[in-house]
C-alpha cells in the first residue's frame, strides 16, 4: 500500500472517533426526558430538609387595615375628583375641545385668547380648585 493511502485512512478514522466521541459528550451532558441530573438530584435532596422547619405564621391585619378594606369604610357619596389632563394632552386639541374640557371640570376659558394661554388658565385655574378643595 501507498503510504499516502495510509494516511489518508488514518485521518478518515481518527475524524470518525472524534465525531462519534463528540456526539456520545454531547448526549451525555444533555438530561434524558425524565431523569434528573446528579446536580438538581443533590438539590432536591436538601430541599426536603429546608422544609421540615417551622415557618412563621402570617401577622394578621391591625383593626384599623381591616375597617379600611371593608366596604363601611367606602362612603358611597365621596366626591372623586376629575384628573386634570396634561399640558401635551390639551394642546393635542383643538381650542373647543379644551373648552369643553374645561367646562367638564368647573372652568371657564376665553376662546379669544392662543391655545397656549387656554392651556395656561386650565392648568392655573385646575391648580386654584385642587388647592381650594384641600382646605
């Protein structure tokens, strides 16, 4: 035989071991369906033991935590208040549509002036009633 051919041989085999030992490395290091690794397996060993302590009961809520959450303590005639829209969201509309907004909410706008002085008085005017509504 040549020894070109040998070789050639040689290299064909040992590339086929390496295929083979690297599939069986990569198979071996995958879990099968169904088993647990030996790492998880020592973990789940120990959680057993983690749970045979006693755990701490949960506080129970004050008396004043259960009035607040009960249905009593929500006044059904409670007045809510209106959220007053954001500058960018007021100067997305029109200057009658801010108006109308405004209405809505207890105040009165001048349609002569800019949409900018309208957004202006809203957010003044809005601040003034929140500020009143407090005391």
């Amino acid at each position: 035989m040549d020894p070109i051919s040998i070789l050639i041989g040689l290299v064909v085999v040992a590339g086929i071991a390496t295929l083979v030992y690297q599939s069986q490395k990569e198979d071996s290091a995958k879990p099968a369906v169904g088993k647990v690794p030996a790492k998880k397996a020592a973990v789940a060993k120990k959680a057993p033991a983690a749970s045979t302590t006693p755990t701490a009961k949960k506080a129970e809520p004050s008396a004043r935590v259960k009035a607040l959450k009960s249905s009593e303590a929500v006044k059904a005639n409670a007045p809510v208040a209106k959220k007053v829209p954001t500058k960018t969201a007021l100067l997305k509309l029109t200057k009658a549509n801010i108006e109308s907004e405004a209405r809505d909410h207890g105040i009165e706008l001048d349609a002569r002036k800019t949409k900018e002085n309208m957004v202006a008085d809203f957010q003044k005017q809005a601040k003034a009633n929140a500020k009143a509504a407090i005391k």
